[in-house]
C-alpha cells in the first residue's frame, strides 16, 4: 500500500534508471550499486550506508509489480507536486493540488460521471487508515482476498538464477510470476498480490519451491559445489587444474603438491548471487582417481614407486590409535 513517502521520493532515481525501465534494467542497476554500497565493503562510512538503505528501499518497491504500479500512480496522481500539512486543506490535511492534478487526466470524467481509472480509496485509505481525517479516509482498511498455497518444481539452473514461471493455481487460473534467485530446496515464497482477490486488493501466494538436482553441481547455503577428478601425479606433484564454474566458463586452481583427496578449494564469487549483490564462492572437492587398468610403462612406473616407497605405512598411525583406545 503506498505511503507519504512515495509522493516525495523518486526510487527510479535512486537507482539511476528511468521510470519506463524494464525489470532487468531495474535488477542491474541495483545489484551494481548495492555491491559498491554494501557496509561490509564500507566500514563506518554513514554516507554509504544511507545510500544503501535508499537503494534497498527502492529497489524492494520497483522490483514489486504491484507495488511498481501503486508507485507509478501515485506519483502520477501528484504530479511531483503532492503535500501533506497539518490541518489544512478541505480534505483536513490533504493538498488541493493532489486531486486537481489527477481528475484532470480521467478522460473527462468526474465524481459522478463513472468509475475513474485508479479508485483513491483503495489506493490511499491505508495511508490514512486510523488518523480520524476528513472524507472517509479515516476508516479501517478494507479487507484484502485470501492467501492461497502452490508448489512449483525449479531446475537446479532456475533456483539459481531466477526464472519467470507459469503456476497453475487449484481453481485452474494459471499465474505467471517471477522467482528471484537463489532460491533453495523446500522455501517458501510469498508473492505478494497473487492470491485470491478481496474489496480491498488480492492477497497473497504462498509458493513451496522444490529444486531437481544438477548433474555436477551441488549447493551448500550460498557456495555452489563441484567434485574434480586429479591424477594421483597431479596429486603428489601439484598442477595447474582448470576447473568448470556454473556459467559455463573454467577457471584455473592450483592445486598444491601432497594435496590428498576429499581437499577442498574455494574459488571466491563463483557461487549463488545473494539479494545484495554480492555472491558466494565455489567449493571444489578434489578426488585422487585411481586407474582400473595399468599396462606397459605405467604399471612398470607404479610398481617401482611402491618398491621405492615400501618403507612407509599410511596406516600406522591408525593401528596404534585402535591399540590405544
């Protein structure tokens, strides 16, 4: 529902996008700016924080399809020329200009000419709701439609990145929407506006998301996991590994030399893209392969390394540990 605020602010911009900017626009601009302003990247600068917060705020109302809307007529309504002042104005504390601008744009219509386009009550009586002002703003506020339940099943691809999907609710409309990314395995989301509708609006969709599995990757909160297969000599040795990222890209590891298996590397801001921004890092769990198949000089090479190394026991330490217990 709007707010005071909306009349004197300009969320498009905060986010430095103008106001016919698509959703990816929107999402861009504020990833970019949330990742320069985040406080951890700026460590008790006041400044930067406020304008985080600003960001933030804006970008929760533009990402919003309704709320976007209720946002644009609003200031439509006002014309950037929206007030509000203690006790004055017919509509006790309401500026003339607010309604003046806006029945001007109605195609002709007035009061009792019709339905308008936008019915003010709906779209303000929640900022009133309770304050006693004049015209019938000072009623509660109306009752919204009932909540109603979904599920969907995503792709590891669609949690990861967002995706929009098509839902088909249990009275057979079908509901398309947007799930932001990073969503996991079992969450809930609520779409707000989506569920079934009321005098005072539509209520919400509560959507249970269950994601299918990836066939090399895996997900640990917001790390992506991937196993790499080494050689026991790149192991022993260490080398150079190249190492495949969830875009479709590789990225080069180094793996130090003795590295055992079931290592872990991480390999920073190649995981999921959280809400601010920033990403989490890709975990790459080395496995030591062990050919099933020696011929020729490798088994001869094999065969003199264990000659060369029958002095040592990797499982003594484990025989006097289970003496001792």
């Amino acid at each position: 529902m709007a707010n005071q605020d909306w009349f004197d602010r300009d969320f498009y911009k905060s986010l430095g996008v103008a106001s016919d900017a698509s959703d990816s626009e929107i999402k861009k601009a504020y990833r970019k700016l949330a990742k320069d302003l985040h406080p951890d990247k700026n460590p008790g600068d006041a400044r930067a924080e406020a304008r985080f917060k600003e960001v933030s705020e804006a970008y929760s109302v533009l990402s919003d399809p309704t709320q976007r809307k209720e946002y644009d007529a609003v200031r439509a309504m006002a014309g950037g020329r929206a007030r509000f002042t203690a006790g004055s104005g017919p509509t006790g504390g309401f500026s003339d200009d607010v309604f003046s601008g806006f029945f001007s744009r109605q195609s002709g219509r007035t009061a009792g000419a019709g339905t308008s386009s936008i019915n003010i009550e709906d779209l303000l009586g929640g900022m009133f709701a309770g304050t006693g002002g004049a015209g019938g703003f000072g009623q509660a506020p109306r009752r919204t439609g009932s909540d109603v339940e979904a599920t969907t099943t995503l792709t590891f691809r669609q949690a990861v990145e967002g995706d929009t999907v098509s839902l088909r609710r249990a009275d057979g409309s079908t509901v398309t929407t947007r799930v932001p990314a990073g969503v996991k395995d079992g969450q809930k989301i609520r779409l707000r506006g989506k569920g079934n509708a009321g005098p005072g609006g539509n209520g919400d969709l509560i959507l249970t998301v269950t994601v299918e599995p990836h066939p090399l990757f895996g997900r640990s909160g917001d790390d992506l996991t991937v196993t790499v297969p080494v050689t026991f000599a790149e192991a022993a040795l260490g080398a150079q590994i190249a190492v495949p990222t969830f875009d479709g890209a590789t990225v080069t590891v180094k793996l130090p030399p003795g590295t055992p298996s079931g290592r872990v590397l991480r390999v920073k801001g190649k995981g999921v893209t959280r809400k601010d921004g920033t990403a989490g890092d890709l975990l790459v769990n080395v496995s030591v392969a062990v050919p099933q198949k020696l011929d020729g000089a490798a088994r001869e090479a094999v065969e003199a390394y264990a000659a060369a190394t029958a002095g040592d026991d990797p499982r003594a330490g484990l025989m006097a540990q289970a003496r001792s217990a």
